[in-house]
C-alpha cells in the first residue's frame, strides 16, 4: 500500500450522507442520539445536481449534526431533506451500500434511558473485530442506528460519538483494494468481513461485510437512507489526477455552493467504488482538520 502522501489519499471522513423525508424528525431523533444540537442548516435553491444524476434545478434543506467533538474534531452526519425532486422512499431490494451508523459512548447504561425511549433494544454487533455490547435503534427514515459502548483510559469526551458506517459490498477482496487507493487501511480483517480506517483519522471506521448475492447500490442520490460518505483530500484537483491515472473516466471536480455555511461550498469529486456506493473526495487541507487518534 503507498503511503499516506499519495494525493488521492483521504485523511479524514466529512460526514455521512442520510437523505431524509421528515428532516425535522431526524434532527430530533439524532439530537438525543448525539448528545447534542444539530449545528446549522443550508438550504439550496435551484442549484445543478447534474454531477450526482439529478438535474440542474434542485432544492433541499441539509442540516449538519455533530457530536460534542464539534465540526474540525470528528465526522458529521449530513441529514438532507429533497423537494425538487422530493426525497424517494427506498426501494425494497437487497442491495449493496451503506447499511447502518454507529455511535460510540464511554458508558452503555447512562444513556439507555433516552435511547430506550427512541425504542432501543439491548444487542450485540460485531465492530473491529469484536462482538460489543449495543443498544439499537431504527430511525425515522428507517436506517438502523447502533450505539456501542468503547471506554478505557483515553475516552475524547463523555458523550456520544459517531464512530462508524457499516457498508455491505459483494467482493471484500476488490472493494478492500479500491478502498486503500483511496487512503484507507485494515484494522481487522475475516473470512467476509473487514474494518478499514483512514490512518490519520483512526477513531472513525468502515465496517465492511460481504455478500455477494447482493444488487448495485441505490443510483438515486435524493433516495431515503444512507447514500454517500464524504472524504477530505489536501487537494481535490491533485487527486482527480490521480485516480484519472488509474480510470481514464474519472470526472472533474465540481464546486457545489453552500453560501448559508462558513466555507461558502466545497469543491467535491464524486466517486463511485466497485459496488457502485458513492464515495465524494472533498477539497478540506489537513490544517483545518484536528482528529483524535483515541479511543479505537
């Protein structure tokens, strides 16, 4: 595997992508599941989609939701509501993609009040390797939501944190390999299931599971549920070159406005790995960044 100077290397996970039909409810579910208030909103307003397969006239309302670490210290997970075109309901299918989220917390019992009242059920997931301990939930939009407990003597805070993505592809081999071109790298690895992580930003994985029975992943990106993940790259042109060594079809970047957030818009390049799933590079330097390296 090339190092982590590579320019196509990610070294850190953005946010989640959720397409939600209720984005209310979801901010109100995962406030008490995070621990805290959703940071802010965008709303965009015509805006060309065309890059993610929508059309140049698209609306939604997207609302960020951090946990206690705050936006420059960990993951967020990108809740957005579509109405022009509206968020679908997902289809029926055993499909590959993204599948489920996890939260991590110090201490299982003190948040199982609030989490039991969201209907929770006591559980075990397999994570890293290890059968944990969890509690889990279903969401409004019908995605399944784990918290586990991970403690020790270096715990980055009391609260919940957002921890991991599960994501279902149906060869671990080829997936694994396309995945460490990108930056990452196995933390653990069995017969039909891995965890991968990006080294520079070790305390948020991808909970890999095979199973090659599965269909392609959803193509429509405004359908309800887990769709996309976004990862920060130094530089997002550099990377393009890259990977365009490796796929001639690789597409441009493109700038995709936000001017409601701080940053005004991200220039983004929208991928797709072996499965189909959609993985977006974002343009995010590594000094606007500050990860933990613990607890994993």
């Amino acid at each position: 595997m090339s190092g982590p100077s590579q320019p196509q290397h990610a070294h850190a996970a953005m946010h989640c992508n959720l397409n939600t039909g209720d984005l209310s409810a979801a901010e109100e579910f995962y406030r008490i599941v995070a621990g805290v208030e959703p940071r802010f909103r965008s709303v965009g307003q015509a805006q060309d989609a065309t890059m993610m397969g929508l059309g140049r006239h698209t609306s939604s309302v997207t609302a960020f939701v951090w946990d206690g670490r705050g936006p420059r210290a960990a993951p967020a997970l990108e809740l957005v509501c579509w109405s022009e075109p509206p968020t679908v309901a997902r289809a029926p299918a055993d499909r590959t993609g993204f599948t489920a989220i996890g939260y991590r917390v110090p201490d299982l019992e003190a948040v199982r009040p609030a989490l039991t009242a969201l209907g929770a059920t006591r559980g075990t997931v397999l994570a890293r390797g290890r059968d944990l301990a969890a509690l889990l939930l279903t969401d409004p939009d019908g995605v399944p939501v784990e918290v586990v407990e991970i403690g020790g003597a270096e715990v980055d805070g009391a609260g919940p944190a957002l921890a991991y993505e599960r994501l279902d592809v149906t060869d671990l081999a080829r997936s694994l390999a396309w995945y460490a071109f990108i930056g990452f790298s196995v933390v653990h690895r069995a017969d039909t299931s891995a965890t991968i992580a990006l080294p520079e930003d070790p305390t948020f994985t991808l909970e890999l599971a095979e199973r090659p029975h599965l269909a392609p992943s959803p193509d429509r990106a405004n359908e309800q549920g887990l769709y996309r993940i976004a990862l920060a790259v130094e530089d997002v042109d550099e990377a393009a070159g890259a990977l365009r060594a490796l796929d001639p079809e690789t597409p441009d970047p493109v700038f995709i406005p936000m001017v409601d957030t701080p940053t005004g818009g991200f220039t983004v390049l929208f991928l797709r790995d072996p499965d189909g799933t959609v993985v977006e590079l974002v343009a995010r330097p590594r000094s606007e960044v500050r990860r933990p390296l613990r607890p994993i």
